[in-house]
C-alpha cells in the first residue's frame, strides 16, 4: 500500500519534466525575440521597425512573435524592461544592497556592470537614445517604470560617496548622467575611432585600457587601501 504514492509519483514525474523545459523553452525564445527587438528598434527607431522585420531576424514566423507580445509598442515596453532587467541582475551580483559594501565601491561596480553591458549589447544604447529624438509617451513611461527605480538606487549612493568627498560636490544627476555617457561612449563613437586612429572598439585590451581610464579618473585609487597604505608607512 506505501508504495503507491510513490509510483503515482513517479508516473507524474515525466509530465512535470516536460512542462518545465517548455517554459524554459518560452523563456528562451522571449529572450530572443526581445534581443532582436532592442536592435530593430536601434537601428529604425519605433515608427521604422516592424514585428515582421523583427521575427525576419531570428528566422521565425511573424504569429509567432505577436503570440508572444501583440503589439510593437507592448514589445518595444517589454525589450527596455529586459534590458535593464539584466543590468539589474548583474548588479545585485556585483553589488548587493545588503553587502557591506561602501557607497562608493558600489556605484564603481555598477557603472561597470553598465558599461559591459553596454559594451557587448552595443544596441542597446542606440536603443535608448532613439527615443530621446522625440518626445513621445515611451520616453515618459521608461523614466517613469524603468528608470525611476534605477535612479533610486544610484543617486542616494552618490550623495553619500558626496558627503566623504570621494566624489565631485554636482547635482547628483548630473554624475550619473556623465558616467551613463562615458559608458556609452564606445558604442557611440566605436565606428569613427576606428577610422581616425585605427583602434578597434571591439578589441578587449581597447575596452579595458579605456574603462582603466575612466575609473582611474574618476574614481581614483580606492581610499581604504590609500589609507591603509599610510598607516603602513607611519
């Protein structure tokens, strides 16, 4: 009689493997279809992409991406949404906000986060900056949905990292939206310096010798091995 609910189990078991990687199936494919999107939408803007264009992309039928998001302004939401979902995903990796990590090493790890990203999803900045040509409701309802908790984490950080003197004493918005531009800028200016100097925006050592520069100017040495490093000295 015990045995029974064992093999019950055991019987149920090959439908609930299968239930599963179809949703990992789905989850895979909504993926795609948003990464496609966020370079359709880069590349043409809203009014110049199309789903069709965009299932042309991935090799998929048409339905296929409407089944999934029925309108192009219901997808274009969901690609921003997936994007900075997984620069939120990487932040809480990097960064946690229960770490015992100061202010100022967490704003330093999440701007890089934001900048490899940036750097290897290179759309995703032309993405974003499509709709700062016009003012239309997705501007509005991204800073209003997506970008407002964004902020929300970083500013407080800034002022804190402010009041230590570890940072320039500016409106806090204007810091982050110079660091925002200094990680796009090989995305956004990848094509001409290859032309002007020959260097490669996708050359890992050009990536690195460039952040190097960033961080080093603008955040400097990390203050408790400066500190540490006079105590040593004394």
């Amino acid at each position: 009689m015990a045995k029974k609910p064992r093999l019950a189990a055991t019987a149920g078991r090959p439908g609930r493997l299968r239930k599963r990687a179809e949703q990992q199936r789905s989850l895979t494919t909504r993926a795609s279809i948003l990464d496609a999107a966020i370079a359709e939408f880069a590349e043409r803007g809203f009014e110049g992409a199309s789903i069709r264009a965009i299932a042309d992309r991935l090799g998929l039928q048409h339905p296929l991406i409407t089944y999934h998001y029925r309108s192009k302004d219901i997808l274009w939401r969901a690609a921003a949404e997936h994007a900075f979902a997984q620069i939120r995903t990487e932040w809480d990796i990097s960064a946690p906000e229960g770490s015992d990590l100061s202010p100022w090493a967490r704003l330093r790890r999440e701007y890089t986060t934001v900048f490899r990203y940036t750097v290897a999803f290179p759309e995703f900045h032309r993405f974003m900056r499509q709709e700062t040509l016009t003012n239309n409701p997705r501007l509005k309802w991204v800073a209003e949905t997506v970008l407002a908790p964004l902020l929300g984490r970083l500013l407080p950080q800034i002022v804190a990292a402010q009041r230590q003197g570890l940072l320039p004493a500016v409106d806090p918005i204007l810091f982050h939206y110079m660091m925002i531009s200094l990680t796009a800028t090989l995305s956004e200016f990848g094509p001409e310096m290859q032309v002007t100097s020959g260097l490669s925006s996708d050359d890992p050592k050009v990536v690195e010798r460039y952040w190097r520069l960033v961080d080093e100017t603008v955040f400097g040495k990390d203050p408790k091995r400066e500190r540490a490093g006079k105590a040593y000295k004394r």
